[in-house]
C-alpha cells in the first residue's frame, strides 16, 4: 500500500508517520518511507569521499557499512522510478511518503488548513486510531487484490478487481467469483504492462516448450525457475 502525506511545516506530518511506522512495523510488517524535500537539498556534505566521488561526475555514488547503505543519485527523481527501486530492493507491504502532494495517482492524508489536493482520501484531525483502521484495511484489501489476476475485465460484475476485493473483504463475495482466479498458478505472463490470463491447459504448453528447449543447452541443466523479459 501507498500513502502519502501533505500539509504545511509543523503540522504534525513526519510525527505521525514515525508513528504509523512504529505501529505497523511492531505488527511485523514491512515499512518504507519516502520524503520529498524542496530546493537544493543534499544528504552528502562538502569534503566528504562520497561528495567527491559524486563532484567529480558520478551519477551514482553508494555508501554502505556494516548497519547501513545509502544511494545517492545526482539528481531529482520521478516518484514512479522510486517506488519502482524500492520493489526492486524488496517486498515492503507499506510505503508512507511525505511530500510529492501534487502526484494525482497518490492516495493522499491532508494535514492542516489549505487546499485539498486530487486523491485526498483523509483530513487528518488527530484521530491516530481511525487512520490506522484505514490502513490496515486497505492493507487486507491489497493482499486479496494480489490473488485476483487484476485484468479489471468486469465480468465478475465489478469494474475493478479492487471492488471484488472489497466485497471479498466484507465476506459478499468469494475469490471464486472471479472466472480467471487460479490459485493453482505457475506461470504470469506480461504483455505492455498488462497481465494475460492463461488456461492451466496453455500454461502446461508454454511451460513445457520453454523448459524443454532451454534444458538442452550447455550448461542450463533442470530449470527449476525462469524469468524471460522481452522487448520489441
């Protein structure tokens, strides 16, 4: 799930989302957090290898220790590529962000007096409670949306495998109403983005294609797992 948060300085922002991180990580899941910061702003300090490492003209300059690994690209980043690195990284079920207020796809928590910005789904008043009920609700809707194949086809009745989900969630529906749920599942496949639904009977013949011709070159052996990426 992402979150972001906005409103004026000293609003309380970065206090409740150390809070919500608290909570959430005490529970055992796994949380990120992204701050935007305006200006010309730096995490390196003037002298420092790493300062001049990236002076002299790397694009990337990375730090790391025994506790700790920092990555420091030279430049401002679109919201999108960032959460794309974290993902890639690894698999945290939260990502709290402050900032980026103006992002329209972020589901976003509003603090303070102001404007509401698009995707505004709370004007945060204090209560910590009804905003975690929030999140973890969204949370349980989420990890049922991962077992749906997310095609938004509709013919569940629903316009959006996330409506399904909710209804799953209030126990109206079953993950059995979705005529592409498969469980039993081996094999995703991506076409521009979007996922495409395979029989069991296809899966078993593209499968068996792959791995028989790939089992016969030099050195591949029994494939055991396989990622194929494709571009045209």
């Amino acid at each position: 799930m992402i979150l972001g948060f906005y409103g004026p300085s000293n609003s309380g922002k970065t206090e409740t989302i150390t809070r919500l991180v608290k909570h959430f990580s005490g529970k055992n899941y796994r949380v990120a957090t992204i701050k935007h910061i305006s200006g010309e702003f730096s995490i390196d300090s003037e002298g420092k290898d790493t300062w001049k490492m990236g002076n002299s003209g790397a694009e990337l300059v990375i730090a790391s220790s025994d506790n700790e690994t920092t990555f420091i690209f030279k430049k401002g980043m679109d919201p999108r590529k960032i959460l794309q690195m974290i993902n890639s990284f690894d698999d945290f079920d939260l990502i709290l962000i402050e900032g980026f207020k103006s992002v329209p796809w972020i589901k976003k928590v509003k603090f303070g007096e102001g404007e509401s910005k698009e995707n505004t789904v709370i004007d945060f008043n204090g209560d910590l409670g009804s905003l975690i009920s929030y999140i973890e609700r969204e949370l349980e809707i989420e990890k049922i949306v991962k077992k749906l194949p997310n095609f938004n086809c509709g013919e569940c009745g629903f316009k959006t495998c996330r409506d399904l989900a909710e209804k799953i969630l209030n126990n109206e529906r079953r993950l059995e109403d979705c005529r592409y749920y498969n469980p039993e599942a081996v094999m995703h496949i991506e076409v521009n983005g979007r996922e495409i639904y395979l029989s069991p009977f296809v899966q078993n013949i593209v499968k068996n294609t792959i791995t028989g011709m790939l089992s016969s070159l030099k050195g591949v052996g029994k494939v055991e797992s396989l990622n194929i990426r494709m571009k045209f």
